[in-house]
C-alpha cells in the first residue's frame, strides 16, 4: 500500500485486493463512484474519491462531462477512459504528468500480485505474460510497460535473486564460483583487454572504489602479473584505476 497527502490529510492507495481492511466496500468500476467511495482502479488497484464534477467540452453533442478526482489524479468518466493509480505531478489537471517513477518506487515489500509476477518470472515466463496473469488486465500493452518498470525496481530484484538461488546451487552456481570464473579469465585469457574487463568487473563487484588505495593496489599487482609498463599505458581503464595504478 502507498500513502499520498492532499491538503495535509494522508490518503491510502491498496496495492492489491489482500491489503484491503475488511470494513471497505470498494466498486469494483470505478465509474460508478462518487465522493468517499472506495473503487477499484483499472490497474486493479483500491482508492478513494475524492472529488467529482462536471466540465463543459468546446464541441460535441455532449457538452458536459463528469469527472473524480482521487489522491494520485483526476479523470473523465467514460467507458474509454482508464483510470490507474499512478501519482501525477499535479492531481487536479487531467494530464498532470505520470510519476510513475514514484509510484513503482515507492515500496519496499512486494504485494501478493507482485510475488506472483516474480514467480512466474523465474519459471522462464516472458514479463509481459508474467503481468498478464499475475495483475488484473487483458491488456498486453499496458501490460509490458508495467513489467518492464517493475523488472527495474529493487524488491522485484532482490525477490528474483531469492527465488532462483535454489535452482543456481543445484547446478552448482554461486557467488563464488562466478567471482573465480572471473578471476581466472583475469589470469589466464590471451587477450589483453579480456583481462582487464575482468579485472575491472570484479572492481565493480568488490566496490573497490571505495575501498582505500593499498588494497586497490595489491590486488591489481596480482592480477596483472606478466604484463609491462607499456601495455598498462596504452590500456583504456576507468581514470579511478589508473590514478591508483600510476601511484
């Protein structure tokens, strides 16, 4: 669940139908809603109204449209319009410009839907079809831009290394076996520039540009046995690298 403020007062967002408190009520078209109904946006997930109205249009046989407005947004009421949960920059303007960013990252814990996503995901489903059977749309379009933002967001990444660390050590694949496999290309390929990307990946592995410069040092002295003075100079290397190797 999310919590957005509109005029100093907190309003929930439910993410999916299990955070729901039993006590709401919630529309299941959100079309139907007036203020202070609960409803079920068409991303499937549950807010409040909190204002309605009505606007005239320049043209057209109907003139007058009716409107709602929630904590993330306001939209026309019509059988074509879909109304998602995503915080816009300003809530009153029917645009209001999608943070989605905000939205998608606004969570720590994944939600049921989201388990199911992941799940799906690590049996070797595609995310688009993950989406579509996880999440309550028919829609495949709508349906891989939301995969592809929650593909991205840390949980969905962290749940994803969980879920496949079993089948990982079953074939005998961990964190240190990988670091060796890396290691040893570092040592043993032919190519000059091999071995620096792989020394230069296990950098980014280790973090080591953050790590003070003698340890830096010794394990670049390690690792690039065998070479001379002249290859590291021709060497293209981050410039962090090159100043500890140049000490």
């Amino acid at each position: 669940m999310r919590y957005y403020k509109v005029n100093k007062i907190e309003h929930t967002v439910f993410d999916s139908l299990d955070e729901v408190p039993l006590e709401i009520n919630y529309l299941e078209d959100w079309r139907d809603g007036h203020i202070s109904d609960w409803v079920k946006a068409s991303d499937g997930c549950i807010i409040q109204i909190l204002r309605e109205g009505t606007m005239m249009k320049p043209k057209g046989k109907v003139r007058s449209v009716r409107y709602i407005g929630t904590c993330t947004g306001t939209f026309i009421v019509s059988k074509s319009t879909k109304m998602d949960t995503s915080k816009r920059i300003n809530i009153y303007s029917l645009g209001g410009n999608i943070d989605r960013d905000e939205r998608i990252e606004a969570r720590d814990k994944l939600s049921t839907k989201e388990e199911l996503f992941v799940q799906y995901l690590a049996s070797g489903m595609d995310a688009r079809m993950a989406y579509l059977k996880a999440f309550p749309t028919n829609d495949p379009h709508y349906a891989g831009l939301r995969a592809g933002q929650l593909v991205k967001t840390t949980r969905v990444k962290t749940a994803m290394k969980e879920e496949l660390k079993p089948v990982l050590e079953e074939i005998g694949i961990d964190e240190k076996s990988i670091l060796e496999g890396i290691f040893n290309i570092a040592l043993s390929s032919g190519k000059d520039d091999t071995k620096l990307k792989a020394l230069f990946k296990l950098a980014d592995i280790m973090d080591m540009e953050d790590k003070n410069k003698t340890q830096v040092t010794q394990l670049t002295g390690a690792v690039f046995q065998g070479f001379d003075s002249k290859q590291l100079d021709k060497a293209k290397r981050p410039k962090e690298i090159k100043e500890i190797i140049n000490e």
